[in-house]
C-alpha cells in the first residue's frame, strides 16, 4: 500500500470517529439534560395534581358539611378527577389497597408490577419512563392519605416528544458525519495530490536521469521538502554528469591517442609494405621505377624510425630518473646551436643568441637539450626560407626565461591549446603539411621534460605570423620536488 | 577502361595504389582532400572510388554521404581497425573496408570482388586464344570448349585476371581453396600444372622460383 494511501486512511477514520464521539456525548448529554428536566416537571405536576386532589376531597366535604367523607365519596370524587383528565397530556389513576378505583384506563400505561410494589411500600413519591403505545410516558407514583385512608396515586406524562426528537437529532448527526467524511476525504485527496505531485515529478526526473539523460535537472518546486530533494537530486546529477563528460573526455582522449597513433605508424607502413609487394610481383621494373620505389620505402621507414624515437623519448621522459647539474646558459646554447646546425642548411635559416652574461639555471643537461631541440626543430619546419630563429635567455632574481621566436606560419588559438596533446591530430594532414609527426610527438615531450624542472612551457602566436616557446624555470627549488616525479 | 578515384592525402600511398592498379590495367585519377574529392566524384563518372577516412577538409565518412545520389562503388582505405569503424563505414555504403597497412595483391583482389559484384567487368577474359565466360563456366581454346575442374578453372580465372603479376602459392591456395584450407602447396603445384597442360600455357603461365606463378602478359596493353 502506498504511503499517502495509509495516511490518508488513517487520517481519515480518525478524525470520522473523533467528530462522531464529539457529537454523540454533546447529544447524549444534552438527552439526558432533558429527560432529567421532565422528570423533575412530571414530579412537580405529580404533586400538584395531589394537592389538588386533597383540596378537592376538602371542598367536598366542605360542601356537604360533613366531618368526614364515606369510603365511597371519595371514591366518586377521585373518579370524576381522573375522568376530567381524559384527554389531557397527564392522565391519573388511583389505587386502594393496590386495587384500582378509577382512572383514564385506556390512557394510563400499564404500570409495571415491581414499580407498584415500590411505591406501595414506600412512603417517597417515584418515577420510572416506560413506552406504552408507541409512546413514552414518565409515571409518577406516590401515597395520598385522604379522608383517613391510605390511596396511591399515578400520574403519567407524555414525553414521546423528547425521544423523538434525541431519534431524529441522532439521524441528522449521522447524516452530518457522513457528509463530513465525504468532504473531508475530498479536501484531504486534493491536498495530498497537491503535495505530492512534485515528488511524482521529482519521480519521473529521476528516472529519466538513471536512463541515461544526465543533464535533465529535476524542477524545485513544492514544499520545502521536496525543493531539498529535488536540489540533493540535482547536485547528484551535476556531479554524474561531470564524471560521466570527465570519463568521456578520457575515453575520447584515448581513441584519439590510439586513432592518432595507428594513422602516425600505418601510414608510413602501407606505403612500405604496397611498394615491397609492388617490387615483389611486377613482371618488369625499370631502373627508374625501382629508384622511385626504394626511395620512397627509405623515406617511410625514417619517418618510422623518427616516429619511435621520439616514442622512445617521450617514455624515458616520463621515466628515467634525472640528473640535475648547474649549467651555464651560454655555453649551454652553444651546443644545443650546434647540434641544431644540420636542421638549419635546408631552408638557410638562422639562429640569432641573445644570452644575458652570468645566467646559471639547474637542469638535466641531456634531457633539457632534447627539450630545446625540439622546440628549434619545430620552428624550423614552421620558418619559411632565409628567416631567423631567435633565442633569448635572460634572469631575475629567482626564475630563469628561455624563449624561441620564430618568423614561420604561426599556429592558430586552437592549435595552441591543443599542441601539447600527444599527436594532436584535429586536422590529421596537418602535421604531414608541417612535416612529420613531430608536431604530434614533439610539443608534448618539451612540455613534459619542462614539468620534470618544475618548469611551465607557453606557447604564444600573435596574427602576424610567428611563433614564440617561452619556458620558465625557478633557480631555486628543493629535491623534494623532484621526488614526486620520479 | 576501368577508372578509379584515389583519394588519398598521403601522397606516397597515392602514389604506391596507382602503381599497383595500374599494373592490371586500370585507369586511375588521384585527389588528395574531402572537397575536392565530393567536386570530381560529382563532374566525372568512376567505375570505383578509393576513400581514405582520415582526410584534411572533410573526412572520408562525410565524403561518402555527399556522394551517395552517384552510386560509385566505394572502399574504404583505413588505418583505423575498430570493429564500430568498419561497420559504420560499411552502414554508409561502402562496398568494403580496408585496414592499411595492406599488400597490392590484396588491394587488386578486393577491387576486383567489387567491381565483379557491381557489374562493371565483363564477363567474359580472353587470353591470347582462350575465352573464359565467368558466369557460364565455359573454357574455350581455340573456339573449342576444354573441359576444366572446377578448382582449375577458378586457378585460370585468377591467372587471367590478374596477368603479369605473380601469384604466390599462399596466395591462391587461400583464394582457391578458401582461408582454412589445411592442404599443401603441391596442391597448388598440381593443379597450375593440370591448367597449363590443357590450356597448353607453357612459356607463358611460368613459375618463378620462391615465389609462385606467373601468367605473362603476351601484347603490351
């Protein structure tokens, strides 16, 4: 059974029953007010009638001038009183000697054995309520000494009226609760759905969430409650949501890393491999085919082995442990500008070294000098011919500045963002256009060997063309941070 | 003449397919980016488009669905081997997709499945005097039918379409006889030897040592 279904049942009988007793003690008290009020009315007029009686012998004997009435007269006057009340709400009979001498005898209820007895040998007056004739009567009972002789005397009143009306109050109240449940069962249901309706929401919201719809947010309305859970709920979803696009991003990030790599190994490969088979099967090959062919298996396979040399690398990059000597800059750059001699003759380019006097900086000398080879070989294929590659080299107090400016084709905000992406391949043609993979391989493994120095690499490109590496070390920077990289 | 697109932006790959559909005679047209690619597919008619997926401009699965109102066959060239790759690629429409790196042989077989299945070979190989009609099953020599196995007349087929290039034992053994085929290479040897016996091809279907067969070519084409 449902929660709201049990409260509303349970609240319902409860408050049915609570306004039923409520109502039927008010009107059993107020019943029981009114028959105690005609009682007390019936005994009044009990005794009335008997002083009436008295009065009446008295007058008689009065009227007749007599010391006292006969048995019998007084007999003919009781009689004549209780015929003079035929008819009327009260009727009387009276007894002698338990005998009844006269009285409105079809009127007058039949008296019950055990109350006549009580009355006969008491000497206080009595009532009991009896029904008689579908009707209710108070009966009234008490002696009435007349003329020496002991005679009882009843009288009954007619209180139908009283029960009738407690019958139909009674009715009339079970009408009201009735109706009154109906209403209040109505107003209950309207406001339960009322209030329950957010959670039903809140229901739906959640279960759209677990089906996958991880950015659907469930409404805050309702009481406060509700508005809580629905809040909690959203916090919930914000926070799967954001795990879900982070485990996304990882994943794409890995298809990518994989795609990007299959596409850097295979493309060299297929030419390899379609040539070889080509070489293999041909009926005839000329000596110029076969120049052709065999130069072009030469240059795949040297832009294979580049592709896992700079693997290679970028591995023992991430994993060698370093050795950290104290280098001067301008001795250093001295042979990084030499090594780098080779890259330069093709397009006639040239390295211009601005390097301030007494700059000294920590550093793993081999694995900074790959860093600043790539970065120089990276402007190299960027320069157009006859351009100049700047290096400059300058100090403050604690941190060292390195930065590699060249004249070439620029890289666009997006390519920046991106270039330190192990094979950055949005556009996969575009490191063929710059020449080769290094792009893809070469960035990454600077920015790299740059975070083992406690360094932070940037890449910077203004619109009008050029591009500037800059790199910024700290001079002083205890072993204790080294360890967390190893 | 057959003409194929090659779209490829790997210029030596470009140049590494053309070589090798050449070699069987086929004219090719090369196109080394997804734009220009959708523009010539839509001036030009090709009996077979080569697409490559990782393509600068557009790539090769956007190519594909530009170019579906053309109905060219098309096969996929790709160095991705996902499973979902290779079913979306075949989903778009492609008639097959394969995984770089790859051997001409392979690459010259496959084209041929595709171009057999389209339609667009005849069914009928002629060889110097020898017809071979594909789908009827009928040799003939000299305008006289030879009687063939089955299995050697699938070997003469493969000879003849594919003239000039060697066909290594491996090579027609998984042709021929299927991948899980268990046999030997003498199979093979016995069967290129029944072929040559009754078509009479000595000196021209010839073996080369280490390698496999050879059907020469007689007239330069």
């Amino acid at each position: 059974m449902k929660l709201w279904l049990k409260v509303f049942l349970f609240s319902l009988t409860f408050m049915v029953l609570a306004v039923d007793i409520v109502a039927y003690t008010i009107l059993i008290n107020g019943f029981s007010t009114s028959v105690t009020r005609e009682t007390d009315q019936a005994l009044t007029h009990h005794a009335s009638v008997s002083t009436m009686v008295s009065g009446q012998i008295l007058y008689e004997r009065l009227r007749q001038s007599k010391l006292l009435l006969t048995f019998e007269e007084v007999g003919r006057v009781l009689k004549e009183t209780a015929e003079q009340r035929r008819g009327n709400e009260t009727v009387i009979s009276f007894y002698y000697n338990a005998e009844p001498i006269s009285g409105s005898d079809s009127a007058m209820p039949n008296i019950d054995p055990d109350f006549s007895r009580e009355v006969f040998e008491n000497d206080q007056p009595y009532s009991v309520i009896i029904d008689y004739n579908d009707k209710s009567f108070i009966l009234c009972g008490s002696h009435l000494t007349l003329e020496g002789s002991d005679y009882v005397i009843f009288t009954a009143s007619d209180v139908t009226q009283v029960y009738t009306q407690h019958a139909e109050q009674l009715q009339f109240v079970q009408i009201v609760s009735l109706a009154s449940a109906g209403i209040i069962a109505t107003i209950m249901l309207l406001f339960i759905f009322l209030s329950l309706k957010p959670l039903s929401e809140i229901n739906h919201s959640i279960r759209r969430i677990a089906e996958g719809d991880y950015s659907l947010r469930a409404r805050e309305t309702g009481s406060q409650e509700f508005r809580e859970l629905a809040g909690n709920i959203n916090i919930m979803a914000e926070s799967i949501e954001q795990n879900v696009t982070e485990i996304q991003r990882v994943a794409d990030g890995r298809k990518r890393f994989i795609d990007s790599l299959a596409h850097e190994m295979k493309t060299p490969l297929t030419s390899i491999m379609g040539f070889a088979d080509i070489l293999r099967i041909k009926r005839s090959v000329t000596a110029k085919e076969r120049e052709e062919y065999g130069s072009i298996i030469v240059e795949e396979t040297k832009r294979l082995r580049s592709l896992s040399g700079k693997l290679l690398e970028l591995s023992s990059a991430r994993n060698l442990p370093l050795d950290f000597c104290e280098l001067d800059a301008k001795s250093f750059f001295s042979e990084v500008c030499i090594a780098a001699k080779p890259l330069l003759s093709d397009k006639q380019l040239k390295i211009s070294c601005r390097i301030q006097k007494g700059t000294t900086f920590r550093a793993d000398p081999e694995l900074f000098k790959s860093l600043l080879y790539n970065v120089i070989e990276n402007a190299v294929k960027a320069s157009r011919r006859k351009q100049i590659i700047t290096i400059k080299c300058w100090h403050d107090t604690d941190r060292v500045f390195f930065n590699i400016t060249d004249q070439g084709i620029g890289m666009t905000p997006e390519e920046i963002e991106n270039a330190a992406d192990l094979f950055y391949t949005n556009n996969p043609s575009r490191t063929k256009q710059k020449g080769g993979i290094n792009l893809g391989i070469g960035l990454a493994l600077c920015k790299e060997i740059a975070a083992r120095h406690n360094g932070i690499m940037d890449i910077s490109s203004p619109p009008e063309g050029g591009t500037a590496i800059s790199i910024t070390l700290l001079k002083k920077w205890g072993d204790d941070n080294e360890t967390k990289h190893t | 003449m057959i003409h194929l697109l090659i779209v490829e932006d790997d210029k030596n790959i470009a140049r590494m397919i053309d070589t090798a559909v050449s070699i069987v005679g086929y004219r090719t047209s090369c196109c080394d980016n997804g734009s220009d690619a959708v523009d010539m597919i839509m001036d030009n008619d090709y009996d077979l488009i080569l697409l490559d997926i990782m393509l600068p401009g557009i790539d090769g699965f956007a190519v594909i669905q530009k170019i579906q109102s053309r109905g060219i066959p098309t096969i996929f060239l790709s160095a991705l081997q996902d499973v979902s790759d290779k079913v979306k690629g075949l989903r778009l429409g492609a008639e097959d997709y394969i995984v770089k790196p790859f051997e001409a042989v392979e690459l010259l077989a496959r084209i041929e499945v595709v171009l057999r299945r389209t339609d667009k070979v005849p069914k009928t190989l002629s060889y110097e005097d020898i017809t071979v009609n594909i789908e009827r099953h009928i040799v003939k020599k000299a305008g006289t039918a030879v009687t063939l196995t089955p299995k050697e007349f699938d070997v003469l087929v493969f000879f003849m379409q594919n003239p000039d290039i060697v066909l290594t034992r491996e090579r027609l053994l998984s042709k021929i006889w299927g991948y899980t085929y268990q046999g030997e290479s003498r199979t093979v040897d016995t069967h290129v030897q029944q072929v040559r016996r009754k078509m009479d091809l000595k000196g021209k279907l010839v073996s080369v040592p280490k390698l496999g067969y050879r059907l020469n070519r007689t007239k330069r084409v």
